[in-house]
C-alpha cells in the first residue's frame, strides 16, 4: 500500500480531559485538510475529570469537516494502553500511521515532512520511526549540518510516525525486553541516561502509565533509529503543567521550521555535534558517557558488535551512578511564611523526595516568624540567618548549587554585589517584573546561570522577551510560585449563615485594591459578608471605610490565620481585586483557593491574569460594577458556582502546586550540576558616599528611574529637580511602600531616600510623616535648600503654620532662586 498524498496517511489523535488543547490540535487538522481521521477519547479516571472529559467529547464529536472514525471507551484505559491498543487497531488495516496527542500542534510543513519520510525510509530495516518533533538544535549545528532531518536511536513520541512492519517488533513484557537487551549487550544509555532511571521507576511502581519505554528497548534491540527534523514540526502546548508526566517549564521550547524540508540523509548514521546536543536533553547529571555511546551506537548502525555494557539492567534491578548528595542553598532576602517562603519550602520538600538532594536556607535578614523557623525545623532543613559577608560567601562556596529567591531588595542587592566566588547560581523570579520598583533588569537575568521566572506573565516580561530564541532556551524555565496542596487535602466546607466573600492575604494597599470596601458596598445584598484574614497596617483603615459606607455589621477582620484550610472553609467565594500596578505573580494563595474548589472574583491586573480563566475557573471583571454583580451572580447561580468550583480544582491539580513545579527544577538543577561553577560579577559597589542607597536604587529602576536620578544630579538646575521630585511625591502607594520605603529600611543613613519618602508620604497624604522624613534628611546631611523648603509644605500640611513660616523664611534668606517652587502645586 503507498498512500498517494500527505492528507491520505492515517492519523491517529488520543484525547482525554483537556478540551482547551484538544481544540487547537483539531483546529490545525482541518486546516491542513486530513482525511484519514481516527480519534480515541478515553474515559474518566476520576469523577473530577468528568466535566473535563465531556467538553472534550463534544468537541470530538463537533468534527464535521472530515468524517472521523471516534472511539470511546467506556473504562478509563489510561495513555500507554490507549497508544498500544489504537496504534494496533489502525495498523491491522494500515501500512503507516501518524499519532498525535491532544498537545500535539502540527505546523505548516508536518505532513509533508512525515510524507517524505514515510515514502523514503518505508523499506530501511534501521528506519523504526519519524519524529514531527525535536529539542532546539544550535544555529551553528544546523548551519553545517547538510540535511533537514538527521538520525537519533531515541524513539520520539511528539507527533510521530511508524510502519506496520516496525511495530510488529513492539514486544510489551518489561521484563522479557530487559532480559534480551542484557543478553544483546545493549547499551540502555544510548538515547539518554534518562531512560535506566525510567525503568527503575516502572519496576519499583513510582512511575506509571508510560508506553514509550517498551517502544525504545524494542528498538534498541533492533539496532534502529527514529528520523528528526531539525527545525521542529510539533508546537507542544502541554508543557503547561496540564499533563500528568510532566510539571509546567518551557526547556522544550523549539523553533518552527519555516520552509519545506527538502535535504533527506541517504545513510543512516549518526552526526556527533547533534548525538551530543541531543543528549544533553535528555541526560541525568554524572550518570553516562555520551563519547562512548556515540562511538557504541555508530558500531552498532555498521553492523558491529557491541563488547560492554556500561549500564545494567536485569528483571528487578537497574544499576546507575549514585553520588554524594548535591547541596543546594536557597538564598531569600527574610524567610517568612508568605508566599516566596513556603513555595521555597515546597520545591525544596518536593525535590527532596525526587533526588537525593540536600537543602538548607539562608535567611539574609533575621527572621522574624518563629512559626517560619519551626516549620523547617520540623522538614528537616537548617536555616542560618543574616550571615555575615564572609560567612556568606563560605556559604556559597561550599554549596553545589545556590537558589535564589529574587525580588528587588537592598539585601539581595548588597548579596549580589558583595563579589560572591565561583558557583552556580539559578534565580527564582517572584514577581510580575514588569514595571519598576519590582522590575526584572536584564543584569539579573544575565548573572544568574538559570532564570526562572514563577509565572507566565513574569516571563513575558521585558528583560525575558529581550533576549534572543537561543538565549531562551538555553537559560530561561517557567515554574509556578507553588503550593503544597497536601495541607489542603482533607478540605471541606463548613456550614454558615448566609453567603461570605472571603479574602486572605495582605491587608494593605501596595497589595489590595484602593477601592477594596468600596466594590463591596456596592453589593445591595444584607445576606452577603466579607471576611478578611490577614494584616498589614490597613486594618483600621478598612474597618473606618466599611463604617462609612455602612457596612460595619457585613465586613468583618479576623487577623492572620495560619490555618489556610480553616479560613477557606467559612467561605463560598473568593474576592481578590488587587490593585492596578501590582507585582503580583503567581499568587500561591489564589492557587490554593482554586485548588479547594472555591471560585475566585480577581482584576486582569499583574500574573493574576494568568492564572484564572474567566468563565471556567472562575471570574475576571474590569470595573467595580463588575466586581460587585460577579459576587451577586455567584450567589444567585449555585449551579455555575458548582461548575465554576469543580474546574477551578482540576485546574489547580493539573498545573500549580508542588509537585508540578518540582519536576521542573529537578531538570535544572540537574542541568546545573553538569557545569562547572563560574565567576561572575554584578556592578560594582558606588564609591562609598552618603547617597549610595540611593544610587543603588536608581540603577534598579532601570528606564523608570530617570526622575530619581534627575533629583540626585547636581548638574541639574532647580527647575528641573523641582519637576522630577514633584513626579516622585506622585508614585503610587505600591511604589512607595514597595520601592522607596523598602530601600530606606536598607540605608537608614542615607538623605536622599529620607527626601524620596518624604516627597512620596507628602503625596500620599501623610504630612505627618513627610515631616519626619524631611527633617531626616536635612539632620543626614542634605545641604540643598529644598528639603527644608518640602519640610515648610509638609508642616503647612500637618497644621504647623508657624513652624512652616520658620522654614520659608531660613529658605529665602539664603538667597535661593524659590520662584519655581513658589508656583508649584507640590
């Protein structure tokens, strides 16, 4: 049987519960025309993913372009038996067969790739299989490489192919193929020293469900390949952390091919730079030789017999190179049990039980929460706090890795640029980065050997999308800020009088919305409350609005809570309008929520955005009324809450938590481990000065500090000092509280950053306390005139009038050009 046309070969697609996906895979097919169409839904595995699998069937069943053979299963068959059985069903009747996942996009030039590689390798005893997908290869490999696919023994299981003649050799028995490739000599690295500690796992029962480990000894066996494109044909959409085998991360990202492939190698041999590059994916630190596999597998491809065997695997054990424990050592600026904090203790639990790794903390501040220190005492982890710089640096020496958990702060700053010794050092990324004072820089991004941003959005920024495709790659993965969804495991709601909106977090205005009670009041239901736990210095402030508008006898504060399971279970929904310019990321407690099945009300505003999808996890509004007909909808639809609810926890379950996220540094961290420590320098220390806080903070504002640098130039005239300072007294509380008062708490000493604040509290509204900063300032050895001109505003503000006259007057009796500042609404 030849097929006469790429449309013509069989397709084979397998779905499960992830409609979203499902719906682009089927949206290229009928773009691209296919006509031989079979389609395998699997049924539930859990009552949970019932709704998930229903919408996917009724877009199975909405295929009217083509006429799809569908086949539902009444049991849940699980992946591996799905692929075996549906590859078998199809090639009894078929010569070829091409099998897409329901993450699986075939792009522009796939079936003609797949046609050309069917027709040419059909009849080449080597030939097992054709790969749609590949790992990005370096531009300067494929600019010497002369074809368009190349060779690799590893079988590719992102859109690939096989004949009927190559699958009849698929032997299923694990153990009878482990038998015939010791006795066969075979080397079991080959394809990647991965694949041994995929065996152990499906013999020892820690990993499950996985068809392609039969599939790549039966091919071992056999002396084959799989064909690859160089430039992929597969765009992967599954590396969201929907999947089961695989937590979110970008590391397989890989460029589309843009033209048609034409170059097809003649031989079947391997290309040593590519073998190499190749691996380098797929290979567990310390645990092969690449060399003597490449020159292995080569003699074997020639016919050769292969004379050792470096990697044992016998019916019930697998032998692979153990070390010492690596030793990671996760830097944060004050460990606390905020968000940061516990997604540190999370991946550091979580990484723990995949590899015997070996974490500890430091702390660069004193920690403050004793609960903080006795959690991970009882994990079994150490914590050493505010270490001096030596001390610290011993630290960093003796550590295999350093992890760092990064936002910008004056003691993250001074550690960078404290001159660390070689090390290898990845940086967690636990805010949106955006926009200044929490912005991501490109210095960051560049110091650190891995970049890690915690959220989709984090990764979208600037210094991230700046760097070029290879850069990506190569140093760029995706993991959610994560929770451990263990403590929520025995979740249940209680029963309560009436309906309650329920808050927990921060309970201030760098975090919340500034119109917080107010959306709440518009809410013209005695029967809906709002519950807030959490503090932040707003308390009072919160409880006087709500009496204002009032709202005293629905708006009730109860504090921080430590017990996340008690607060949510009092609720039915969770209001989280956050204000517009935060940095907010992957907010772990607006994972959390989810994950308990409690429907979120939440602003488009900073990673918040991607974390809910509105209309099936939950709501996303864009204006008060908005906020306040969600909460009464919500209440008014139990059903739709249901819905809402039961989406929002299979989501939370398939791409945050823990577990997810561990996968994802697991690979890091082992990539890490394969390359020698490095030095590395940050921007020097500013030659020591009273103003070097402020320095510090200008250079990490990047193209948003021009205002502050403007105000501590002394080249600039009055004028134009006058107009940027009058700017800073405008910066948002976020910026204020975020930003300039962080960087003060880190240079107490500094005038500059008292001046800064003052201008900011003066802004804000708080005369009292710009009065206190300015005098701050001029007692630190602000000399300019202006601080005390601010300071005569500020006690004019504060009700001081006669203090203020005093400070006008000192001002113009030294002869200051006040004319500007005289006409300024500062």
């Amino acid at each position: 049987m030849l097929y006469r046309s790429p449309l013509d070969l069989p397709v084979l697609l397998l779905t499960y519960n992830r409609p979203a996906h499902t719906k682009q895979v089927l949206d290229a097919l009928r773009l691209h025309g296919v006509r031989n169409l079979s389609i395998w839904c699997d049924a539930p595995k859990v009552p949970e993913h019932e709704v998930a699998v229903q919408e996917t069937l009724k877009l199975v069943q909405g295929v009217n372009w083509t006429n799809a053979k569908v086949t539902c299963q009444e049991h849940n068959r699980g992946l591996a038996a799905s692929i075996r059985e549906g590859v078998d069903r199809l090639l009894n009747e078929e010569d070829f067969v091409i099998v897409l996942e329901d993450d699986c996009v075939p792009e522009q030039y796939f079936f003609r790739y797949m046609y050309e590689a069917y027709v040419r390798y059909r009849e080449n005893p080597k030939v097992f299989g054709v790969s749609g997908y590949t790992v990005q290869l370096p531009k300067e490999i494929r600019a010497h490489y002369q074809s368009d696919a190349y060779f690799f023994p590893r079988i590719g299981s992102w859109g690939w192919g096989t004949w009927k003649a190559k699958w009849s050799s698929h032997e299923r028995d694990l153990n009878t193929l482990l038998q015939k490739c010791q006795a066969a000599n075979i080397d079991l690295e080959q394809g990647g020293s991965d694949i041994p500690h995929t065996i152990l796992g499906l013999l020892n029962g820690s990993v499950k469900d996985v068809w392609t480990i039969h599939w790549v000894l039966s091919v071992y066996l056999n002396r084959g390949v799989y064909l690859y494109p160089t430039s992929s044909h597969i765009r992967n959409i599954g590396m969201d952390g929907s999947g089961v085998h695989c937590g979110p991360t970008d590391r397989f990202d890989t460029e589309v091919a843009v033209a048609q492939p034409k170059r097809f190698p003649t031989e079947v041999s391997l290309d040593r730079k590519i073998y190499s590059c190749f691996r380098s994916f797929y290979d567990v630190p310390g645990t092969s030789n690449v060399e003597q596999s490449y020159e292995r597998v080569c003699a074997s491809l020639n016919g050769a017999n292969q004379t050792e065997n470096n990697s044992i695997v016998s019916e019930s054990h697998v032998t692979v190179t153990s070390s010492a424990k690596p030793l990671i050592t996760h830097v944060i600026e004050a460990y606390s049990l905020g968000g940061a904090g516990r997604a540190m203790l999370s991946i550091m639990e979580y990484t723990a039980r995949m590899r015997p790794y070996h974490h500890r903390i430091v702390s660069l501040r004193p920690v403050e929460q004793q609960e903080a220190l006795s959690l991970a005492k009882a994990k079994g982890f150490e914590v050493c706090q505010a270490p001096s710089e030596e001390g610290l640096h011993q630290i960093v020496s003796d550590s295999d890795i350093v992890h760092l958990h990064w936002w910008n702060n004056p003691a993250m700053e001074k550690f960078l640029r404290s001159g660390l010794p070689p090390c290898r050092l990845v940086g967690w990324f636990h805010v949106g980065g955006h926009r200044a004072p929490q912005r991501v820089t490109p210095q960051i991004v560049e110091f650190v050997d891995m970049a890690v941003p915690c959220s989709p959005y984090t990764a979208r920024c600037p210094a991230i999308l700046d760097l070029s495709p290879e850069q990506r790659l190569a140093k760029v993965r995706m993991a959610y800020g994560c929770a451990d969804f263990a403590r929520l495991e025995n979740f249940a709601s209680k029963p309560h009088k009436g309906f309650r909106v329920g808050y927990v977090g921060t309970l201030n205005f760098m975090k919340m919305h500034p119109d917080f009670v107010k959306m709440s009041a518009f809410v013209n239901d005695p029967t809906i409350e709002f519950h807030l736990w959490g503090g932040g210095g707003c308390e009072q402030i919160l409880l006087e609005q709500a009496r204002a508008l009032s709202l005293s006898d629905r708006f009730f504060i109860h504090g921080y809570s430590a017990d996340i399971v008690e607060a949510l279970s009092q609720i039915d929904v969770f209001g989280y309008p956050l204000c517009e310019d935060t940095y907010a990321a992957s907010e772990v407690i607006l994972q959390e929520v989810m994950y308990a099945g409690v429907v979120p009300v939440v602003f488009p505003y900073g990673g918040v955005q991607d974390l809910v999808i509105d209309g099936f996890t939950g709501i996303v509004v864009r204006s008060a009324l908005e906020y306040a007909q969600a909460l009464q909808f919500l209440k008014n639809t139990p059903k739709e809450r249901e819905r809402l609810a039961r989406n929002a926890k299979e989501y939370a379950r398939q791409v945050f938590g823990a577990e997810n996220a561990a996968v994802v540094f697991d690979r890091i961290y082992g990539t890490l481990l394969e390359q020698p420590k490095r030095n590395r320098s940050w921007r020097a220390l500013p030659t020591p000065t009273p103003y070097g806080g402020a320095t510090i903070f200008c250079e990490t504002l990047g193209e948003e500090g021009d205002d502050f640098w403007q105000s501590l130039s002394e080249s600039a005239d009055d004028s134009e000092r006058c107009a940027a300072e009058k700017r800073i007294s405008e910066v948002s509380t976020l910026f204020r509280t975020g930003g300039i008062l962080n960087y003060l708490a880190g240079y107490p000493n500094d005038p500059y950053l008292h001046l800064w604040a003052g201008l900011a509290s003066l802004g804000a509204g708080f005369p009292e306390q710009a009065t206190s900063h300015f005098s701050n300032a001029i007692e630190r050895g602000f000399g300019h005139w202006r601080a005390l001109w601010y300071l005569g505003i500020a006690l004019r503000g504060a009700g001081a009038t006669s203090e203020a006259e005093k400070c006008f007057t000192a001002v113009r009796a030294q002869g200051a050009d006040i004319g500007f500042f005289e006409s300024s609404s500062l």
